[in-house]
C-alpha cells in the first residue's frame, strides 16, 4: 500500500500540474542547448502521464509518447530507458524543484515555513477539482505494479535532493547530520498521505489544499507530542 501511494504521489502532483499552467521551474540551466534538454525531457514526460491516463499504462507505446512529445522514439530512448521511467522521472524533476525553492526562501525565514512555501510553489495555486472519471482513471494507473517499482527506485534519491536543500538550508551537511534526511523524509511522508486522502476523497477534491493540511498537521502534531521543553529519553 505504501509503495502504491508513493507511485500516486509522483503521477498525481504531475496530472494536477498538467491541468493548470505549468509551474516555471527556478533551475533552467544558462545554454539554450540545456534549456532544450530540459523542455524536451519534461514534454515526454508529461505525455507519458496524460497518455496513461487516457489510455491506460498497458495501451501506451515509447513511439506514441514520443510522436506526443513531437519528437522521435530515438530522442525518447535518449533520455529515458522506459515509459515508467517517463512518467516517474516527474517526480525527481520537481523534488528538484522543491528544493532550488527552498535555497530561494529569505534568509530569516523559519525552517518549516521556507519547506512549506518551497513544496506548495510546486503545486497548483488554484482550486481544480479534477472529475470523477479522471481520478478513477488515475488510480487504475498508480496501482500497475511495473509503475510502483520504477517509482520505488527513484524514492531515495528524490529524498536526497529535498535533504541537501535542508542541509544548506541549515549551514551543515549530509555527512555529518541526519535531521535534514529525518525531515526531508517527513515532509515526503506528508505529502504522499495528502495524495493518498486526495485519490480516495469523493467527492473529488483539489489536491493543493490537502498537501497544506497535511503539512500543517504534521508539524502540529509534532508540537504536541514533543513540547518544547520536554527532554527526549537518551538524548545527551
């Protein structure tokens, strides 16, 4: 079930960017041959998803997603081995996102509150509430096995990305500190539990709020059963 929701977090939040204007990413490289690269990797990669959903994941060849694309099925191979690889390859794009948006964040900015604004600039700003069908639809998709198992192979080093914005964030480093790793972890956890109530919610509702909700629970919760004052056992 696990993995299902993390397969359903890296289609999901892409299918909700589709349907809005596309969110502009703050890491587009200086050349215009790596501008190129990057429309064209993010183009099949949409096209994967949209393609999925339509048709369904067993009824979506390389060739179609690369004529979708307006590319060739060689281009496609140039930049992904699989259609999965496609559509999960996403995901990593936009934990990338998330955190070029948190190096952005002002400097006096509270932690949570910079990793909140960072993780929501990556989402729709508005309101769309995705049809009835289309979130079957989704689901159908998110719970192929072949999907789940690309997904679970980017898992970590999405979480890498997130942790070394929160290391630089805080003036340490992955080596010698574990907090960014914990916390980059949390806020993946509360992100995928957003996407899990979101698939589940009927009827359907925008995915944006609950991706605050649960960020905002997490972190309430976490003031409750660790007061500020209260010492953790072993610590010292």
């Amino acid at each position: 079930m696990l993995a299902a929701v993390a397969a359903a977090h890296a289609l999901t939040s892409s299918l909700e960017q589709l349907a809005q204007c596309p969110v502009a990413s703050s890491e587009v490289p200086p050349g215009l041959r790596e501008r190129k690269k990057v429309a064209t990797r993010r183009a099949l990669g949409e096209a994967a998803v949209r393609l999925a959903v339509e048709r369904g994941l067993d009824n979506v060849l390389v060739e179609d997603i690369a004529e979708a694309a307006g590319v060739s099925a060689r281009t496609f191979n140039n930049y992904f081995a699989s259609k999965y690889e496609a559509i999960c390859a996403l995901q990593q794009d936009r934990a990338m996102r998330i955190g070029e948006a948190l190096r952005g964040r002002p400097a006096g900015e509270p932690l949570w509150e910079s990793v909140t604004q960072a993780v929501l600039s990556q989402f729709p700003p508005v309101s769309h509430t995705p049809d009835r069908e289309w979130i079957e639809r989704i689901r159908l998709v998110v719970t192929s096995p072949a999907l789940v198992g690309e997904y679970l192979k980017i898992q970590g080093l999405v979480q890498y990305h997130l942790a070394a914005a929160i290391a630089e964030r805080l003036g340490t480093s992955l080596g010698s500190d574990m907090f960014p790793r914990i916390m980059a972890g949390a806020v993946q956890a509360a992100m995928q539990a957003a996407v899990e109530r979101w698939l589940r919610s009927d009827p359907p509702v925008p995915v944006t709020p609950l991706i605050r909700q649960s960020l905002r629970q997490f972190a309430e919760g976490m003031r409750s059963v660790l007061p500020a004052k209260t010492e953790l056992a072993g610590s010292g």
